[in-house]
C-alpha cells in the first residue's frame, strides 16, 4: 500500500476518533429564558415561551438589571455572569394540597420535551446556570431538582437527577453556579432508549413552610459517545499506524 495514503487513513480515523470523543450539543429551546421579552419596568413574568411552567405566578422570567437596585429597601442585586438579558425564577414552596392566586396547585415546575431522543451508545449531561434570589434567597436547606426524563405511562420517568440546596448555590445572591446532571450510557434494551429527551426544573423535593425562590439561566444538554465507541475507532488508528511503520 502506498504509504501517503496510509497517511492519509490514519489521519481520518484519528479525526473519527477525535470526534468521537468530543460532546455533542443538542438544542434546548428558549434555554437561557430571553423569550417572552419581559421590560425592566415589569419585573417579571411567569412562564417562559417553550417552557410548561406550573405553579401560576411561582414560575417565571425576569430581565437582569443593569445594576444593583434598591426596590422599598430590598436589594435586587445584577446577576454578573448571566447569560443573555434574562433568567428564570421559581418558587421553592411545594404544597400540592395548597393553591396559587389561579387556583392551581402549589407544585413549581419548568419542563420541555425535546425533539431528540435517548440514542443507545449515548450518554447525556444536562448543565443550568443556579443561584439564590437576592430579593426573595430560598430559606436554608431548600432544594432545587435538576432531572433528565422521558416520557412513560402519561407521566415523567427520571433517567437521571440532581439536587442542589440554598446553601450549596447561594454565592452572595449575584452568581450562577453551574450543576450538571449525567446519565449512565444508554443501553439498547433501556426503557428510555429511543425515547424522547425531557429535561425538568422543580422545587417538588420541599415542604408548604419553605419560602424563597431560586434562579436559573443557559440550560443546556450535550451528548457523549460511549468511551469504548471511542477505543475502538482509536485502535483502528493505532494498527494503521503499526502497518505504517512496517511499511515505510
């Protein structure tokens, strides 16, 4: 075999494995919350465009402020590292035996199901942006579940969750930490494989006496080969690269 086009092989399949080994991004509609746009003069808003929120006026957007402001003596301070102009906001009470003005129950959510699906040989990682609300801070052990899931039986199946607490995401009420959430690869025989990607925001892991409300921004979700897909396009380099050396 010539050996420029053994040159040639193995620097294809190390760009395979290259590629291989590198995430995938896979788009989350209305991810950083800039849709509706919602004027600084009012706020917020609840519910988000391309969001199912529940929880009535608990869940909802907001505009960044250009700067600290002070709002009948409660500090509204400018999330620093936001992305974009606007973030969500929900609620951490969960009373689902209690009701909003709307007369909904108390249950705060945020969910979206994807067009994607959850591929054999895949495994996901969902990352958002969390902090704590400068005007309302959630009250202390308060939880925020971050979870991947499909679709099942008329309900929401978890694939894989997170949870994360005031404590843990508080960084003086003015700075996203980013939280992921990663699921195991998918095996071909899963009940979730093939299915429909759906990524959920909750304060369903609280109690009617917990109060405050956590923020989020720039959801996002990525797909990872499974690492022996990888190994494997990685020895075929390897024994290209032998035969050259014998070769040449």
């Amino acid at each position: 075999m010539n050996c420029g086009r053994i040159a040639s092989i193995s620097t294809l399949l190390t760009a395979v494995v290259g590629g291989a080994a590198r995430a995938g991004a896979i788009p989350v509609p209305n991810g950083s919350f800039e849709s509706p746009s919602v004027p600084l003069q009012d706020i917020a808003r609840p519910g988000a465009d391309n969001w199912v929120t529940t929880g009535g006026n608990n869940t909802g957007i907001f505009p960044n402020l250009p700067m600290d402001e002070n709002f009948g003596g409660v500090i509204a301070k400018r999330i620093t590292n936001a992305d974009g102009s606007q973030l969500a906001y929900i609620a951490a009470i969960y009373d689902p035996t209690g009701t909003t003005d709307n007369g909904t129950p108390i249950v705060n959510e945020f969910y979206q199901q994807l067009p994607a699906v959850y591929q054999p040989g895949q495994s996901y990682t969902l990352s958002v942006g969390v902090t704590t609300s400068s005007a309302q801070p959630p009250d202390a052990g308060a939880k925020l579940r971050l979870e991947l899931y499909y679709p099942a039986n008329g309900g929401q199946q978890s694939v894989a969750s997170t949870l994360v607490t005031s404590d843990e995401a508080s960084v003086e009420n003015q700075l996203l930490k980013y939280y992921t959430v990663q699921t195991p690869v998918v095996a071909a025989g899963a009940a979730y494989a093939n299915q429909p990607i759906g990524i959920l925001l909750s304060t369903t892991d609280n109690g009617p006496t917990i109060g405050g409300t956590f923020d989020m921004d720039n959801v996002t979700l990525a797909s990872i080969p499974e690492p022996a897909s990888a190994a494997l396009f990685a020895l075929g380099a390897l024994v290209v690269g032998i035969r050259r050396r014998r070769i040449c």
